[in-house]
C-alpha cells in the first residue's frame, strides 16, 4: 500500500464519507419511512444534513474541492426548489469565501517568490486576507510606488491540494451525484481536472489579466486591474475598491441593480473576446465586483481572476456560432441542424429530427427571441426538467449531441453565465447585445 502524506489521507477519507454519509442517512429515512413519516419530510432532513456535511467539507478542504463546490453555486439555479432551498445559504458562501492562511505562512510564500528583501517591494501588508478562493488568498498592499495593490498568494502544496482533491473527487463523484440529482457530476469533474493546470500557473494568468486590463482600459462600464509584479505564487494587480462580489447582489440586491449588473455581465462576456481574442471562462459570483458611482447609483463591473481563460481558435468567437444562434432564434430548424453538422455537433450518419432539435436546444434559444428576456431561477428549473425528464422527448436528443473540443469552454461559460443570470433573476436585452458583439449574429 502506498504511504500517502498525512493530511492527504485525512482530505480523502472526508472526502470519500460524503457519498457513505448519505447512503447512512438514505437508509435511516427509508426506515423512518417504513414507520410511516411522510416522504418529503424524510427526503427534506435527508437533504439538508448531506447538503451541510457536503459543503463544509468542500469549503473546509479548499483545494479542488472547493473549486468543485463553487462550479456547482452556480449550476444551482437549474435545480429544483426542493433540493436547493436546505442548503442555498451554504452554496452562497462557497461563491465568495474560503479558509485562510495564517499571516506567516502568507509572508513565507512570498518571501520564496520575491526574494528576501520583499519588503521593499511591498511596503505594507495587511495581516487579514480581503478575499480567499479554492487556490489562494487575497490581501491588500501597497507597492513601492504608493499603489493601492491586491497581492495574491497561492496555498503552500495548492497544486497538490487542487489536483489531488479532484482526482479523490472523481473517484467519489457518483455517490455524490444523488444530492445533485440529475447533474452529471462526474464529467464536470473531468472538465475541471482538465482546466486545473492552467489556473495553477500565475504567470499565465497575469498575461491574460495584463491584455483583459489593457482592452478596456477607460471603459465606462468594466473595469479590469492592471498587473504590477507576477512571480510563480504570488500575483500582484491594482487594487479594486468595490461595495462587494454579485454574490451580494444575489442575496439583497434591488431589482435595479440586479438588472445593471446582469447586463454588464454578459456585454462583457461577449466583448470580451472582441478586445482580446480571449473568453473569461469562470463566471461565478465571486469573480465579478460592484464598483458604484461616486452617488451610490450602479455602476462599473469590476473583474477578477483570469486563471481560466479560453484562448479562442482565430481570436474571437467561431462565426459559425453566431449564424447557427440566428437560425435558431428564427426558428429556422432545417439551417440549424445542416449547420449543427458542419461544426461537428451532430456526426455524419446521426439521424435527428429538426424540429425535435430546436425544441431541445430552447434554454439557449428563448432568451434572443424578444428585445429584453427575464432570467430566474423558475424558467431555468423548467429548462432543466423539461430536458431531463426520461418520459419527455427531447430527453434522449443529448445522446444525439456531439460536444467539439473548441466549444466545451464557450459551452461551459455560456451554461454558467445563464446560471449566474438567473441567481441575479436579471432582466437584459439580451438579443441586441448578441447583435452587438457576436459575429455572424446580426446577418
């Protein structure tokens, strides 16, 4: 047997009694059941235990699991009142807060980074971490120039942490599912094993917030902060003076708000890749900050994190992406589907019915067929069931559906970026937007 370190043989073990926990407490409401308790009553309690041993441990872990735990925040809104409601308050803490290191071990990592005399370089340091994810923590500064500075610390072993964690998750990630019931938890822990690497590597990471800060440089609606200093584990960027993440705006926000800063979320997302050839591909709450005018009125989206970016084939997003949207949102099914086939998504000899498509593709389609669109959490759900559903029609057409490698981050910013638009239960003109910035949208 092999002699695993210590704390990663404790990180597995509470990992892998997450699907025990439940099948223990599974069995404990069936015999409840058996003495007559009602059904949603046991299945509610069995929920909200799994669901509160579920999220503090993915929280206490950091690492892939917390990573993992904030992928799924976000999918929340897809999911039934009824299993999401025990446990929402939990999801919401995982979008913007995570365990911190001590102030020692933070001026250790970046002594190793900066060299010994760091302190010239960083003049001032404060000791409480400003913000903490699933890889690192956050604290504000100054640099030597008199800047206001963010001075991201990577964890000490985070790289064991995050790969270790999801390659521990994907063993226990089908015993997991039943508290997701319907999301394939297993395949978005692939997806995240896949993107790991990248978002370990600051270095890559300060060239992509560099070009991001650069493009929309003066923009009066997003704000990105310049890179300062980047070393292997530590980054430092100027610092954003913000009322708080749309984690905030997600719990008691006014519908004003919720309504600006859904708009500004997705004119960035599709400008984005315009300015910069790039795709921020990691939209949860904590990410995106509220950077109100001077009166308090809604203003600047603020945006962090650039570890997960899409590089985009050609510099923007595929032409084809925009034309096969326009046949869809025209209703179009028969352009739709030859299309489909020309980008891969439906291999040669798959036979599909065109209409049974179009309908089956409606969560990406209904909001660009009206000037505004409201998003929320009871049309996604909706969505969800619809497809999801084994007595409905459209249920076996994902079989149908081939996913090509330069679409899985679009696809995966775009479920997650309709996700976060209905946390928000934002309304935006969705369409003229689409117009605006999508290639081969507008005709």
């Amino acid at each position: 047997m092999v002699d695993l370190p210590r704390k990663a043989v404790a990180r597995t073990a509470r990992l892998a009694a997450l699907p025990l926990g439940y099948a223990g407490r599974s069995a404990l409401g069936l015999g409840r059941r058996l003495g007559g308790a009602p059904a949603e009553v046991v299945l509610s309690e069995v929920q909200q235990r799994t669901a509160e041993q579920l999220f503090r441990t993915l929280g206490e872990l950091k690492g892939g699991a917390m990573k993992f735990g904030q992928a799924l925040s976000v999918l929340e809104a897809a999911l039934p009142e009824s299993a999401t409601a025990p446990y929402r308050e939990h999801l919401t803490a995982l979008q913007d807060d995570a365990p911190t290191m001590s102030t020692q071990q933070v001026r250790d990592v970046i002594a190793e980074s900066l060299g010994p005399g760091w302190r010239e370089q960083i003049t001032w340091l404060d000791g409480a971490a400003a913000a903490a994810a699933s890889i690192g923590q956050v604290h504000r500064g100054t640099w030597h120039d008199g800047r206001d500075v963010a001075v991201k610390v990577q964890f000490p072993g985070a790289d064991e942490a995050l790969l270790g964690d999801l390659r521990r998750l994907s063993r226990v990630a089908r015993g997991v599912a039943p508290v997701f019931p319907g999301l394939d938890i297993p395949a978005l822990v692939r997806e995240l094993q896949e993107r790991a690497a990248e978002e370990l590597d600051y270095g890559l990471e300060a060239e992509s917030q560099q070009v991001f800060a650069e493009a929309f440089e003066g923009d009066p609606e997003i704000l990105v902060p310049h890179l300062v200093h980047a070393s292997e584990k530590v980054l430092v960027t100027e610092w954003l003076d913000s009322t708080g993440s749309l984690a905030r705006v997600i719990a008691d926000g006014t519908q004003a708000e919720r309504d600006h800063y859904g708009e500004l979320l997705v004119r960035f997302t599709f400008a984005g890749p315009a300015r910069t050839g790039m795709l921020h591909a990691d939209p949860h709450p904590g990410n995106f900050r509220t950077v109100p005018h001077d009166d308090g009125s809604p203003g600047r989206l603020g945006v962090l994190d650039f570890g997960a970016v899409a590089r985009l084939p050609g510099g923007a997003f595929p032409e084809a992406m925009g034309r096969l949207l326009r046949a869809a949102s025209s209703g179009d099914s028969d352009v739709l589907l030859e299309g489909l086939r020309e980008e891969g998504f439906v291999r040669p000899g798959v036979r599909v019915d065109p209409e049974a498509l179009l309908e089956y593709l409606s969560p990406f389609v209904e909001p660009m067929t009206s000037e505004r669109f409201r998003f929320s959490r009871e049309w996604m759900r909706g969505q969800y069931e619809r497809l999801n559903d084994p007595r409905s029609p459209h249920f076996t057409m994902a079989t149908k559906i081939n996913l090509p490698p330069s679409y899985l981050l679009i696809h995966r910013t775009w479920l997650g970026g309709i996700g976060l638009l209905c946390q928000l239960e934002a309304e935006a003109p969705f369409r003229g937007l689409l117009e605006e910035h999508l290639p081969g949208f507008a005709g």
